[in-house]
C-alpha cells in the first residue's frame, strides 16, 4: 500500500496578489514550483490532494484537484474550506499585507515630485488558523522564506504558530531561491533538523512528502 493512500492532503502554492487598483498589485517573486511539485509527490504515494494556487502559469499536476485564488483572502477561504484534512502544507508565500482599500479607477500620477502612500493592513494568518483550527489537521506544515538567520526565524514561527513542521530556505535580493528549478530546504520540528537537497524541486518535494509521511500514525 502506498504511504499516503486514503489520506488527504491540502497544498498551497505560489504567491498571492494584492490589488491596489484595476491595474497594480502587490506580490513577490514566488513561483509556485515547489509547492506544485509537492503536490505531486504526494499524488504518487496515493493521497487524495488539493491544490491551492495563487495565480501562477503551472499545469495541474495529474490526479490533483485544484482551486486557484488571487489574494490572500481568498487564499484564506479557500484552504479552510477545505478542512478536515490529514496534512496542511503551506507552501505558499502569502502576503502578510494588503492595501487597506482598492482604488476604483487607475491611480494617475500626480503634479509635482509627490511620493504616494499606500494604507496596508494585516492579512489572516492562514498557517495560524490552520494549526488553531478545531478541526486541525494532523500534520501542519510550514514554509519559511528567509533572507537572514534562517534557523531562528524559522524556529520562532515553528512554536508562534503551533506547527508540526517548517520547512526554511534562504531567499536573496537577487532572486536566488525564487523560480529555480532546484531548492535546498531545512526542515525543523521540535526536536532537531533534516537538510533535503540541494536538489531539483520534484526530488526536494519527494522527500519532504517522505519525511511527512513517515510521521503520521
């Protein structure tokens, strides 16, 4: 029997788009790859997957059920819709701001060298009202983006938001760690670290998907 088969498993990927008006939006470099792939490592073991991705040009990966969102709002709603599930894997790089109102109409240029400001407020914590949820998942899964001192960012998120695990990589200004087909991750729990990779993402997600499926009861 397949590790993961009659299980359900639920995937966010990719970023999310915060819209300023019809025209402009917030968002961030993320190409939805990894969680894609890991979505399809855990079709291949057997689980029953949805996918939820923000607006990327991916194909569905085969026997996966897909939801597509725009903003971290919808993202929201989508993937708690989905609970009950067995494993949330939140691989998605969501936004943790919004522009507090969308302009109507396209913003123009004003006279003068005046800068613009923008309202942002707080998005909902999607990987926090998973973990809190009273149908919480089995296993939590995080994803971690970080630019600097990974371990402890990656450790203080881990016990914020009750997860069970947190997958961290080390992102750079120049784009490294974003849309490459290749990742390295450290997966932290409780108790010490895993290193997977330096890999391509499929070989990453394969075993990443392993390693959660070796936790499950």
């Amino acid at each position: 029997m397949s590790a993961l088969a009659g299980r359900r498993v639920v995937v966010s990927a990719g970023p999310t788009f915060e819209d300023i008006d019809p025209v402009r939006f917030l968002g961030n470099r993320s190409s939805g790859k990894m969680g894609f792939a890991i979505a399809a490592a855990a079709t291949g073991l057997g689980a029953q997957v949805t996918l939820v991705a923000g607006p990327v040009a991916l194909p569905t990966p085969a026997g996966v059920a897909r939801i597509d969102v725009r903003s971290a709002a919808q993202m929201h709603d989508a993937v708690m819709a989905t609970l009950p599930c067995d494993v949330y894997i939140g691989a998605a790089a969501v936004a943790d701001y919004t522009p507090a109102t969308i302009a109507p109409d396209k913003l123009k240029k004003q006279p003068g060298q005046g800068g613009l400001t923008l309202e942002l407020v707080r998005t909902r914590d999607i990987l926090a009202d998973v973990a809190a949820h009273p149908r919480r998942p089995r296993l939590v899964v995080g994803f971690a983006a970080e630019t600097r001192d990974v371990e402890a960012y990656a450790r203080a998120k881990l016990a914020a938001k009750k997860l069970d695990l947190i997958a961290a990589n080390r992102v750079g200004v120049d784009g490294s760690g974003f849309e490459s087909d290749d990742n390295t991750l450290v997966v932290f729990d409780a108790d010490g670290a895993t290193t997977l990779g330096p890999a391509s993402k499929a070989d990453v997600a394969t075993q990443l998907v392993d390693l959660i499926a070796a936790r499950l009861p």
